[in-house]
C-alpha cells in the first residue's frame, strides 16, 4: 500500500502544481510586453522591413562589365588576322537613375515600418481591451459570490423564522430562487472569463492562462477633441502608410522620367594592327529611347494615378479619423458622466440601503419583498457601476488606437 499512496500523492501533487503555474498573474504593461514579442504578425512584418533594406541594395546593380575579342582580316586562322581587339565593355543607366530608384525602395521600407506600427497598434488595442473585459468579469464575478454570500446568510434567516412560525414558506423559496440565480450567474461568469483567458492566451501566443493584476478602476482624465484629431492626423501609422506610399509613387514617376535619358555604354580595348600591338582605344555610347511614348510613358502615367489614388485615400482616412475620433470622444464623455454619477451619488446611496434594510429585515421591521428589492437594486446599481466603469476605459482604448498613442 505503502508505493501506491506514494504514486497518488505525487500525481495529486503533480496536478494541483500544473493548475497554479497554468495561470500567472499579470499587468497590463507585462501582457503587452509579451504579446509584441510573441505575435507572428508582428514578428513577419518585421522581417518585410528586412526584405525591404535588403531590395534596397540592388538599387545599385549596375550590369556585369563584357570581356570581349574582336579579330579582323582573318587569312586562315587567328594568328593572322590583320587586327585584333583585347578589351571590356560596361551599360550602365543614367547615373540620377541608381539614386531615383533608391529613393523609391527607400519609402517602400518606410512604408513596411508603418506597417509594422499598424500591427502593433491594432495588437495593443486587442490586448487593451481583452484585458479591460477581465478585468470587468473579475470584478462581476467578485460581486455575483458577494450577492450569493448575502442570499445564503438570507435564506438560512428565512428558514429560521419558517421554523419559529414568524413568516410563510415563500419567504424561504424566494430566497432559494435569490441563491440559485447567483449560482447560475457565477458559473456563466466563470465560462465568460475563461473564453476571455482564452483570447489572451491568442494574442499573446503563450500557453498558459494570466489572472490580470489590480482591480478595474476609473481615473479621471481630460482630454481635448480638437488635439486628439491632430495628433491622429499626425501619429496614427495608416496615415503614415499612406502619406510615404504618396512619397514613392512620387520618386517613382521621377524614376520614369529619368529612364527617358540615355543609357550610357564605356568600352575600353587594346588593339593589335599588323604587327603593332601597342594601341589603345576607347568607345562612349549613348542609348537613346526613341521609343519612349511605350513603356516610359505608360510608367508615367501609371506613377501619377498611383499616386493621386494614395492622395484621395489619404484625405478620405483624415475624414474617417476624424469622423470616428468625434463619436469616441461623445462616448467618452456620457461614460464619464455616469461614471461620476455613480460615484458621488448612486454607489453611496445604495450601501446605505443595503445597510438599513438588511438590519430591518433580520430586526422584523421590513418583509422579504422589501429585503430582495433592496438586495436586487443593490446588484443592479453595483453592476451598471462596473461596466460604466468599463465603457468608460473601453472609450479610451478606441481614442488611443486612433491616436497612436496613450491618453493618460
């Protein structure tokens, strides 16, 4: 018997050990840290800035220089031939042409780090809010087991005076109905909190559950919708990607012009003639595009209507910002005022009559009706409180996500 309870003791040990380190608890500051660090989208946008820089070097790629032989007046084999010339030759653009086309791979890599600012503004936006939803079911949750604590210490009131003949059997079923509710409301809270702990474990890429650290809370902040909106048009990164795609289609219509100047062609050679092999020569060349209304027009014209499309979206994403920023900001501001209303007046008022009537109720001065009324506004009030509170952080969250940055 002795190995056999040694094994069950282990392997009970073993489990309820796995059950605590499956869930750490966490700040937000630690859950975002970890989530930028682990998301795959983040870490292959990263890698795009790479693959960019890495285009970037061949902005330079001048074509490989052409050894070459040239034999003249050939009489029966080379050894013969009249003339001969030992040489290289090298094509290269235009030389404005290598520095056009750097310019444009050079935006493309500002516009893959924009990118990458997207990714990591949206990410910290889900994880914000993932983690304010936590938060708010911690805090139902707390308050549905205080509830059920009260409704239990209720119904074994109720059953007492049933027992003593001082009030009907309905008083004891209504309490029961009052506890089983709560019951009910616990186990769908728990259910809620566990998708959420899910969601997380999503966006952070880990494979354990994190209790979020510290309580939901409200701090009072000023904001300015005018500011918001110009920082937004400022900061937020889509806008960036737009405004240096405008920037490349730019340098690339320059690019497209600048391929209309000629091609420019260097040979250098040693020439042998009749017997004399001590002649030098050197050839320049130019390439002229006499038919350029084809491909270097086209590419013009393809550059400019890239870059009037970036334009006209640009201007439509300011007016969405905008539009957005001013409907977040009305929320915002109607969060707050409940938030306050409930602080100075609602929360205070309610504890005082959860007080009193809980005292009247087990003194026999009120009824079970008057009792779960009180229990239920009780609930009601401390509930709407939480998730003003909610609504309220949840509004700062989206003005963040807008503005690219942090409000507090």
């Amino acid at each position: 018997m002795g190995p056999i309870k040694l094994i069950l003791i282990t392997t009970i040990l073993m489990f309820f050990g796995k059950e605590v380190i499956s869930q750490t608890k966490m700040s937000l500051d630690d859950v975002i840290k970890i989530s930028l660090k682990n998301n795959q989208s983040i870490k292959s946008s990263r890698l795009s800035i790479e693959k960019e820089k890495a285009i970037n070097l061949k902005s330079f790629n001048i074509p490989k220089p052409e050894l070459f032989v040239e034999y003249e007046g050939v009489q029966g084999s080379l050894s013969n031939a009249e003339s001969r010339k030992i040489g290289f030759l090298q094509q290269i653009e235009f030389p404005t042409n290598y520095f056009l086309r750097s310019d444009v791979q050079g935006s493309q890599i500002r516009v893959a780090e924009e990118e990458l600012n997207v990714s990591i503004n949206k990410l910290k936006d889900e994880v914000k809010l993932t983690f304010n939803q936590l938060l708010l079911l911690s805090e139902l949750l707390r308050s549905s087991e205080s509830n059920l604590n009260i409704y239990e210490a209720f119904l074994l009131t109720a059953q007492k005076k049933y027992e003593a003949g001082e009030t009907s059997n309905l008083e004891v079923l209504g309490a029961k109905v009052g506890k089983i509710k709560f019951e009910n409301e616990i186990k769908n809270l728990s259910s809620e909190i566990k998708s959420a702990q899910s969601e997380m474990k999503y966006l952070m890429n880990v494979d354990y559950e994190i209790l979020p650290a510290g309580e939901l809370s409200y701090k009072d902040v000023s904001l300015s919708k005018s500011s918001m909106i110009n920082t937004a048009i400022n900061n937020n990164p889509e806008i960036k990607v737009l405004q240096f795609e405008k920037e490349k289609f730019s340098n690339k219509k320059s690019l497209s012009k600048g391929e209309l100047l000629p091609d420019i062609t260097f040979k250098y050679f040693r020439q042998k003639i009749g017997g004399q092999n001590d002649y030098w020569g050197m050839e320049v060349g130019l390439g002229v595009p006499l038919w350029f209304w084809w491909d270097q027009s086209g590419n013009i014209k393809e550059s400019d209507y890239e870059l009037q499309i970036a334009s006209s979206e640009e201007i439509s994403l300011k007016r969405s910002l905008e539009s957005q920023i001013e409907a977040t900001y009305g929320e915002f501001e109607n969060n707050q005022r409940q938030v306050k209303f409930f602080q100075d007046e609602a929360i205070k008022e309610t504890d005082e009559i959860l007080r009193q009537s809980k005292i009247s109720y087990e003194e026999g001065e009120i009824g079970y009706v008057e009792y779960l009324q009180s229990l239920n506004l009780a609930y009601d009030t401390q509930t709407q409180y939480l998730n003003a509170i909610y609504n309220y952080n949840k509004s700062i969250i989206k003005l963040e996500k807008l503005t690219a940055g942090d409000l507090k």
